[in-house]
C-alpha cells in the first residue's frame, strides 16, 4: 500500500501536538517529523520516477456514494515529478520557516492539508477523486492568504481565488455530478476519454469546454487570469511560493490527464479545428503577461505575470499533441516551480525587512546585499529561460513541437520568448543596480539558511539545465 503510506506521511506531524505540553518541545518534535515525512516522501518519489516503475492500486473505500466504491492511484510518469516538487517545495518551506511565525501551529496543519489534497490530485487515477481535491485545495490556501497575507486587501485577495475557481468550474460540476447518477462515462483516467468519445458530439463538446474552463481559470489563462496577481499580491511569502510553485500546476496537470493522456479524444477535438481557439488563448496569455509586467509597479505583481505567461507554454506543449510537447510542458512546469519559488521567495525577504513592494523603493541592492544579488541573478536567468537552465529547455522542447506541427506556429511564442528575457533583465537592472536606495541601505544579506533554501531551488535549475537527459529520460 505504498500510495497510502505516501499520504499518510504528510500527516505525521499532528501526532506530537498532543502529547508535549512544553511547547517549545512540542515545536521541535513536530517540525523533526514534518522535515522527516516530507524528506521520505520526496525520495520515494524521486527513486520511483529515477527507476521508472508504475503502480496501480485499486481498493474499496468504507462507504458507498451511490454506486461509487473504488478508489485508484497510479504512481508513474509526470503525476510522480510533480508529487516530488510538491514535497521538495514543502520541505524547504518547513525548514525555513520557525516559532516565531504568527500561529505556528495553524501554518502547519493547513500545509499540511494543503500538501496531503495536492499529493491526492497527483497520485489519483481516478477523475472524481482528481476534481474533489483538486477544488478541496482551495480551502487551506483560503486560510493562508487570509490570515497570514501581508496587506489589508487579503481577504477580499482570498474571496477571489475561490470565487473565480469555482464559478469557472460550474459546467464541470454538473457533469461530474450528473455522471454519479447516469454513468453516462468511466472516472478512471485509463477508460475516461474512451468512454467519453462514445458519447454524442454535443456531449463531448461540452465535456471539453467544461474541462477547459476549470482548467484554464487555475492555471491561469488570458483572460480569467485577474484573480493571481492580486493573490500573489496579498499573499504571505510562503503562499506565493505554492502558489507558483504547485497550485498553478494542478490546471496543467488537468490538460495533460484530460488532452495528452489519451489522444483520440484529442483527435475529435483537432477534427473540429480547435487547435486554433487554445493556440490563440494561449498566445496571448502569453503576449499579454509579458508585456504587462513593464506596467507593474509592485514588485510580486511583476513575479505573478511572469508565472502566467510561463503556463501559457505549458499548454501550447500539451495541444501540440507531439511527445516534444509533452516533454517540454512537463519541464516547463518543473523549472517554473523551482524559478518561481526562488523570486517570490527573495522578494519576500527583502519585503519583510522594509516592509514595501513598490519597485521605485528599490535600486543598488547589488552594492549592499550582493550574495542576495547573486542568488537574484540567477533566478532571473532561469525566469528569462536563459540557455543553461531548466527552464530554456523545456520552452526550446515545446517550441520544436510547435514547428513540427506548423512552421509558423512557433514564431508568436517566440516574440513571447524575447519579451521575457528583455523584461526579466530590465526588471533585474532596476532592482540590483544603480544608486543605492535609502530605503535599501538597513538591509541584510542572506546568511546560511537563506542562502542553502535559495541554493537548493537554484541547483536543479542549472543541473538539469545542462543535463537535461537526467531529467527527459524519467518522463
């Protein structure tokens, strides 16, 4: 049962809360286990992804919702990469963050719930389990940006990341819902599309623009993309960096389950001329983020249109139906976790000591804090899709599995391309050079800890940026 033991480890923690009554004891033994659990997880992941098995476990469930009885998992393939940078980011935010942190207790359980629904959505095999957590997630991440954001706004921050989630997910609901009681199709991953495609054409069609807009709104696409910046905006450190970091990978997830998982249904959908309807969105999710940012003024706004134009290649990868582009989306989403992670989380450091997001209030970093500078640097590279990390890869993958559908299919995205390397870079300059800011001259550099969270984010960039066929040969 090694799925349930996977699970089970991210709940370890609560054990400890109960039994010490010292509670700088209890803090020590909770965070002992929660390190240990993430750390055993993350290595079950990452030695099943470098051994390349597969495992499927079926078993009953102890109640019965109407006819529905059976849960499955599979343990194989692009969920497992993304199990492991779920605990690989989990673990460094548990490691970094300590007592002092207002309600430490109350940050552990909701990351661990938060954790627990997001390894569920990865592992499942199974499409109404995948939708349950896949919309339960919005529930922990609620709570933390609206308890621990930043900024007065928090909660009305919070309020539209599940507003805009769920009423974007309605048509899906109701099928999912309407299927309980028809089983009009299959949940399980292996038979849904199969299932689906004997359906009529009507139905099938509604099934992808339900599918669709559910996935869409959380990755998130042009234009139900208003929700992020302002999340991001208001969110504490931490919850900026799950949600680049794996939140915005569930709608990516959802694509290639849905669209790349099978083909034949992809196929129906090419033979409609869908193609261009997801090209055009994407594109221009893509264009309009990246020319976006040279409007921003707050500095994790600038971050968040950064992620959103990142997951626009990740379904362009996915509808281009070639393994190219299923390799490229899946890199792209690995190295934007790790690239996103490492901005938001630096931003956040020098936030919390000045206590402003205003990029005006910024300027000569690089004279007085140069090891944060350095660390910048390199996150911008990879943001910047710079040859030599992991994130120039994956969009080179994804831009030959363009070309090889058209040749002309490629050269937007690749203006997209350009835009963020000049942007990143300009954004890079403003912060890190020039005259020292008043406002900057109080700052402190990262000392050991912060530099070993900045550098285990950084590695995996430039690692598999140069040796990438580690990584291509797990997929």
């Amino acid at each position: 049962m090694s799925t349930i033991a996977l699970i089970r480890h991210s709940f370890s923690g609560f054990i400890t809360w109960p039994i010490y009554g010292n509670f700088d004891k209890s803090y020590v033994y909770t965070k002992f286990f929660i390190l240990f659990s993430c750390f055993v997880c993350f290595l079950f992941a990452t030695y099943m992804l470098v051994a390349q098995f597969q495992i499927t476990e079926s078993f009953n469930v102890f109640f019965t919702f109407f006819s529905y009885s059976y849960l499955d998992f599979n343990l194989s393939g692009l969920g497992l990469l993304l199990c492991a940078l779920t605990c690989y980011l989990y673990f460094l935010l548990f490691y970094y963050y300590k007592k002092n942190l207002f309600n430490i207790y109350f940050f552990y359980f909701f990351m661990l719930i938060s954790q627990a629904a997001l390894l569920l959505c990865f592992l499942t095999n199974d499409f109404f389990i995948f939708y349950i957590f896949f919309e339960f997630i919005l529930i922990p991440f609620y709570f933390i940006v609206g308890v621990w954001g930043s900024r007065i706004n928090r909660l009305g921050a919070a309020f539209r990341l599940v507003f805009f989630t769920v009423f974007f997910s309605f048509p899906l609901i109701a099928i999912m819902f309407g299927n309980l009681v028809s089983n009009s199709f299959s949940f399980n991953f292996s038979i849904l599309i199969p299932s689906i495609i004997t359906q009529s054409p009507i139905y099938q069609i509604f099934f992808f623009f339900s599918s669709f807009l559910a996935f869409a709104v959380k990755i998130p696409l042009f234009p139900i993309h208003v929700w992020l910046p302002e999340a991001h905006g208001e969110a504490p450190t931490f919850g900026s960096v799950l949600l680049a970091g794996v939140l915005l990978k569930l709608g990516g997830y959802g694509f290639y389950k849905i669209f790349f998982f099978d083909t034949s249904f992809w196929a129906f959908l090419l033979s409609l001329n869908i193609f261009p309807f997801i090209y055009f969105i994407s594109v221009t999710t893509i264009l309009y983020s990246n020319i976006s940012v040279f409007n921003q003024v707050d500095i994790k706004r600038v971050i968040a249109y950064y992620s959103i134009g990142h997951m626009g290649f990740v379904t362009l990868g996915l509808i281009s139906s070639y393994r190219e582009g299923y390799i490229g989306s899946a890199i792209v989403m690995l190295a934007h976790g790790l690239s996103a992670a490492g901005l938001f989380f630096c931003v956040g450091y020098i936030y919390e000591q000045t206590h402003t997001r205003s990029i005006l209030a910024y300027r000569g970093l690089a004279t007085n804090i140069p090891y944060y500078s350095v660390a910048f640097f390199f996150l911008i590279a990879a943001n910047a899709s710079l040859p030599g990390t992991l994130n120039f890869v994956g969009e080179q993958f994804i831009l030959l599995s363009l070309m090889k559908y058209h040749p002309l299919a490629a050269l937007l995205p690749i203006v997209g391309v350009f835009l963020n390397g000049l942007s990143s870079f300009l954004f890079m300059i403003k912060i890190l050079y020039g005259e020292l800011n008043a406002n900057c001259v109080g700052l402190l550099d990262i000392n050991g800890k912060e530099a070993s969270l900045v550098f285990a984010l950084i590695a995996p960039l430039v690692v598999f940026g140069f040796f990438p066929n580690l990584l291509i040969g797990m997929l």
